[in-house]
C-alpha cells in the first residue's frame, strides 16, 4: 500500500500576527497538500479570508498577509480526494450562521451534506 498525504490543517490563536504564524505553518505542512491554500484570520470579530489554488509560497505574499489581521487564524493545504483541483474546493470555507460567520476547514469528505443542513436548520 502506499503512503499518500491528506490535507494539511493548521490553526492558532490568541497570536500576534496569527495569519503569518499561519503561512509559517502551512508551509511547513505543504508535503500534506500542494492543489490549493487558504487562510482566515479573525480581529474583533470580523473575519478575513484569502485562499486560491497552487503552493503556499504562490497563494501568499506579504500584501495578501497584510489583509488578514487578527490574533487568530485558522489554515488549510488542499489534497484532493474527491471533486477535483478546482478553485471552490479551497478551504477555509466562511459560512453564514444565525449568529454571524463561521470560517471551518477539514481533512475529509462530506457526503450527506444536504441532509445535515436540513437537520441543522430544523433544530435552530
């Protein structure tokens, strides 16, 4: 059997400067994931996303950095399983809650999707 990675997940908090200890991160984890990269970071309670498909190194740079305030980030390096190298698979994914935006990435496959928003819904 052989070995074959799976995405890489970093997060951290409370940190200065939270998104570039994040890309620090990420690069280190780059071996887990080289399809895609993405990054939220979270200051006073806003959240701040930049994610796009490639290496870590290509996907940021100081200026994106700069954009991701916060003392607080979570990270994410894409190996894909299933669907594909495609731009909308790149996590962090931001959805929008009943008490504002939640930023999320995992290693994975969701396959009932559908079903667990239809249940979440219905339980408020």
């Amino acid at each position: 059997m052989a070995f074959k990675d799976e995405c890489g997940v970093f997060g951290i908090g409370p940190e200065l400067e939270a998104s570039r200890q994040t890309y620090l991160g990420l690069y280190a984890l780059q071996h887990r994931g080289q399809e895609a990269a993405g990054i939220c970071s979270r200051d006073q309670g806003r959240l701040h996303l930049h994610k796009g498909q490639g290496y870590v190194a290509d996907v940021f740079t100081e200026s994106t950095l700069d954009r991701l305030p916060g003392d607080g980030a979570i990270g994410h390096t894409r190996y894909s399983t299933t669907g594909g190298n495609v731009a909308s698979a790149a996590h962090p994914f931001l959805v929008e809650g009943r008490f504002g935006q939640i930023a999320l990435c995992h290693n994975g496959t969701l396959t009932n999707t559908e079903e667990l928003r239809n249940r979440l819904i219905q339980e408020g």
